[in-house]
C-alpha cells in the first residue's frame, strides 16, 4: 500500500497570529515494504509530516494518496485508514489509559467491534510481536510497567489494529541501551518477518543507519535529501550543517579517508565496519 | 485536526500598542468595571455601547479581529444550549407567546432573556481574553498582586493566590496541547469520537481523559521540581526585578474609563429595560 505525497504544505494555528509554517512544498513517495527512515532536528516538521500520512492532520495545500485515497477527499474513510495506517507516538502515556496490558492492547481491535474471540488472538499475537509474555503481562498494571515495556505496550496496541504500514515515532527516546536495543530488534523482525512497511522518525541517524533502507532528511519543512541509506552518508557535511550528528562508524572512516586511506564502500554499522576495515587491511588494500 | 487552534483565553499576544502599554492594574480595574457593568446591563443599546468600546479596543491592540472572535467556536455549542434553555424556560405574565408546540412554548420575553444573557457570557469572555491577550503573564502576576496587597492585612497569602491563578490560566493552553496529542493517539487506533449513540460516546471519553489526567498531575510536579530547583519561596521577602507605576497612558485610560462607564450608567437609567 504506498503512499505518495504531493506538493504538501501544512502551517499550525493558519489563519491567526501565530501562524507557523511547517511544511513547504514536500513530495515523496514510499512503496509497500520499504522500510523509511524520517530524519530531522527537532522542530523540522517530521511528526508534522508523518501525520498525514494516516490523516491525523489533512493537507492545507497539496495531496495526500494513500493506497489510492485522497485523504482530504470528504467522502473518504479515514477510519479504516488509520487502521491501515498505525502510528506509534513518541510519549505513550498519550495512548495507554487502560487497567492492565491486555486491555489497553485490545482497544484497538474492540473499537473495530470484533468479536471477542478475535480481539484475544490479536492481542496474544500483538504481545508475542512485540516479545511481552502474554501470561506475565497481559494482567500487568500499566503503571507497574518499565520504560522499555511501556513502549512495547503501546506498539502492540497499534499492531492489533493489524496497520499495513507502521510510523513510528521516535520511539526510542529516553530508553536506556537495552531498552533501545530490545525495541530495535522488535522493529527490525516486523519489518522482516511481518513484511510491514515501517517508517521509522528519529533524529538519530544511528538508528536509522542501521535499520533504514532509504532515508528522508527533513530540516525546516523542507525535504533536504531522500535517498538509499549508503547515499546519504557520502554527505557527511551537508548533514552536519542541518544540525544531526553522523554515525560513530562514519566519522571514523572519514577520519581515515582525511589521512590518505581508501576506503572501498562505507560501512553502517560497527560490525560492517570492522569485517571492512581487517579484511581491506589483510589484503593491503587499505594503504594509498 | 487541531485542538489548540481557537483558544485564545491564556494567550498572550505580544505587542506594543496603547493598550499594551497600560499598567497591568490599569487594565486589571478597567476590565473589573466593565465587568460589572455588564451585569447591570439589561438592554441592547448598552450592549451596543459596550460593543463598540471593545471593538474599539481590539483594534487598537492590534488584535486581528478574526482572531479574537475566533475563540467564542468552541464555545457555540454551550451558547446556544443556554439560549434554548432561556427562550423556553423563561417568561413574564405580560409576555407575547412567539411559538407554542406541545409543552413547550417560547414568550418574547424569553427570546430577549436568551439573547441578553447570551450576549453578557460572550462579552464576559472577550474582555477575559482581551485582558490576557496583551498583559503578559509577569505583570499580570505583578499587577494582580499588588491590587491584592491590602488584604495581606488580614492575612491571607496574596501572593501564592495569585502566582496559583495565573499557573491556572497557562494550563488552559498546556492541557490542550496534551489533549490535542491524546486524542490523536486514540484516533490512531480507530476511535471515532462523532460515531455511535450517546452511551456510546461518553464511554469514548475514558481513553481521553486518563492520560489526560495523569499528565496533568505529573506536568504540575514536574513544575513544583522546577520552581523548587530555582529556590522559589512564596510569600513577603519577594522582590520585583520590574516595579510597576502609573504613566501618563494610564492617566488617558482611566478617563476614558470614566466617560465610558458614565455613559453606559445613562443608557442603563435612561433607556427601558429589555426584560
């Protein structure tokens, strides 16, 4: 189900003093099973885009096409998209309300008026997506819940809604390493094994180094770049002028490549980076 | 969908105009008297004095006028409730019957009820908004505390009243900024809050007002830490970094309070009450 945006312009409070222009002019396309990455400095307009694409927010000027409808089209039903369309906000105490895990889980489905016996598959399938044991947590208290498990809850709500595209944003903020990593792999298996299409914001180019397939770097409301991962990196400078910070593994080879080294293709992640590095380094391949 | 677009009530909109200018007590007293004013008011000529003074007003604040009324939308649905209730509630013995249905029937005197008190909540409210639209929340604050002061006197914490009003009025801005991200959180899972019978809906406002709750608990803690960080401590031994004093727009303002006020006391004495 892909998603094409067109000419899109969006400014909040638009028609008073405040207005604030937050999106200029921003076409792109994302095809079924890609896997984006939405990359800017705060305040760049990236959670601004992104809710457009499950119509949350309609486009002021411009269009929006998802799976062939026009969100701005008045006859269009945004329900069922948005189902379609799931979208992971940054904090998730703005979308659990409920007692315990289940049942904050099975909102989602329970608004679709299921029937009950469908509503438990969901969840018990949203709960092992996610890694949550569904005996351990499905009766958990909410409040009684880590960050990282927090996080994970409020994934596995919106993957009952069974969304064929995935936003995600910025939902690593504020994890420590192992919550960070535990979320990361739980992405990383939706992508590969669910063949869910994921766009994934951050401002972290780490992350989306190492997950991203292709990736959109938004600064101001306007598209800066929006091309394969490895592309992206070839500019280390223009990245930094926007402001984001480059991948550790980058630096290094750009540190390398100031010194005379050649280095064949660039790396993404440290893993990459040392095989590259030793193996160009036993062949002599390094050296000018 | 965007929640905190028409609400102006707790907005400050900078500027450098007239009014602006004034002592925050200036604007403070001035709005207090027009307050009370309104509630004396009982006829559509005063109303139509009232209107052209804060028409007046706005302007020359340089408040878009689109704007300022742009905050009476999401209160509609409340104002026309209100004026139904009146139209056909309220009555007098000497009252003309406009529509009579089944057992319900509406006088003209219930009409003029309707619309008179209609028209003092909205203008109670656009002089709350045009108040806070040019006073930043500091003077406010300044002017608030110093009109407050005498009653430190029999010991009540002016202080600390004020600085708890005024966080109050901020909040109004704030929750709706929260809100506005939890029902889209909701949204995101298939939540139609215009769908379903009543039973329905007000079942749709638990998903909303739980989070919405708990936020606003941790965001007034998250406050208390922050003030608390900086060594805040209420009461006397505060000083100002501004101190307030009257000028000369202040002496103009103030006049033109007096020739205001005098002549809406005349319109209220000369012309025959409405109801």
């Amino acid at each position: 189900m892909p998603i094409a945006v067109k000419d899109l312009c969006f400014s909040y409070k638009q028609g008073t003093p405040f207005e604030k222009k937050v999106l200029h002019n921003i076409s792109l396309d994302i095809e079924d099973g890609e896997f984006v990455g939405i990359i800017g400095p705060t305040q760049s307009g990236k959670t601004t885009l992104a809710q457009h694409f499950n119509a949350l927010l309609l486009p002021q000027s411009g269009s929006v096409t998802v799976n062939g409808l026009i969100t701005s089209d008045p006859q269009a039903d945004l329900i069922s998209l948005r189902l379609q369309v799931g979208y992971v906000f940054q904090n998730p105490d703005y979308q659990l309300f409920a007692q315990t895990v289940g049942e904050d889980i099975a909102f989602g489905p329970q608004n679709q008026q299921l029937r009950k016996s469908e509503v438990t598959e969901r969840v018990t399938t949203a709960m092992k997506q996610v890694g949550l044991d569904f005996d351990t947590f499905c009766q958990r208290d909410i409040y009684a819940l880590s960050g990282g498990q927090k996080r994970r809850t409020a994934i596995a709500g919106v993957l009952a809604c069974k969304p064929k595209i995935l936003i995600l944003d910025d939902v690593t903020a504020g994890l420590d390493p192992r919550g960070r990593e535990e979320i990361l792999a739980v992405i990383r298996d939706l992508h590969q094994k669910q063949k869910i299409t994921i766009i994934y914001i951050s401002n972290s180019m780490d992350e989306a180094a190492e997950l991203a397939e292709r990736i959109i770097v938004i600064n101001r409301g306007q598209k800066q770049l929006d091309e394969p991962v490895r592309e992206v990196f070839k500019k280390p400078e223009q990245l930094r002028s926007i402001g984001l910070e480059i991948p550790e593994v980058i630096n290094v080879i750009e540190k390398l490549q100031e010194r005379g080294y050649v280095i064949p293709s660039i790396p993404l992640t440290l893993e990459e980076a040392i095989d590259l590095l030793t193996t160009a380094y036993a062949q002599r391949e390094v050296k000018r | 969908m965007e929640l905190t677009k028409n609400i102006t009530l707790g907005v400050y909109l900078p500027g450098k105009s007239f009014i602006h200018r004034l002592d925050p007590r200036t604007k403070i007293i001035a709005s207090g008297i027009i307050v009370i004013l309104l509630l004396m008011i009982r006829s559509y000529q005063a109303y139509g004095a009232v209107f052209i003074f804060l028409a007046a007003a706005v302007i020359i604040a340089g408040i878009p006028p689109g704007y300022a009324f742009s905050g009476f939308k999401p209160m509609l649905p409340v104002l026309t409730f209100m004026w139904i209730f009146q139209l056909f509630l309220y009555s007098s013995p000497d009252a003309e019957v406009i529509f009579s249905w089944w057992i319900f029937t509406a006088t003209d005197a219930g009409f003029h009820m309707g619309t008179l008190i209609t028209l003092r909540v909205i203008f109670l409210f656009g002089i709350t908004t045009l108040l806070t639209l040019t006073t930043s929340m500091v003077s406010l604050t300044d002017g608030l505390e110093s009109l407050l002061s005498p009653l430190k006197a029999i010991g009540l914490p002016t202080q600390e009243l004020v600085m708890t009003m005024v966080i109050a009025l901020r909040f109004v801005l704030i929750l709706a900024e929260e809100l506005d991200k939890i029902v889209k959180a909701q949204m995101a899972r298939g939540v139609a809050f215009d769908r379903g019978n009543f039973i329905q809906k007000t079942k749709k406002i638990f998903p909303v007002f739980l989070p919405l709750f708990i936020s606003a608990f941790k965001r007034a803690e998250e406050l208390i830490i922050a003030m608390e960080a900086r060594s805040y401590t209420g009461g006397k031994h505060r000083t100002k970094m501004k101190t307030l004093h009257i000028g000369r727009v202040d002496l103009a303002a103030i006049l033109i309070m007096l020739i205001f006020s005098a002549l809406i006391i005349f319109l209220i004495l000369t012309v025959n009450p409405t109801i």
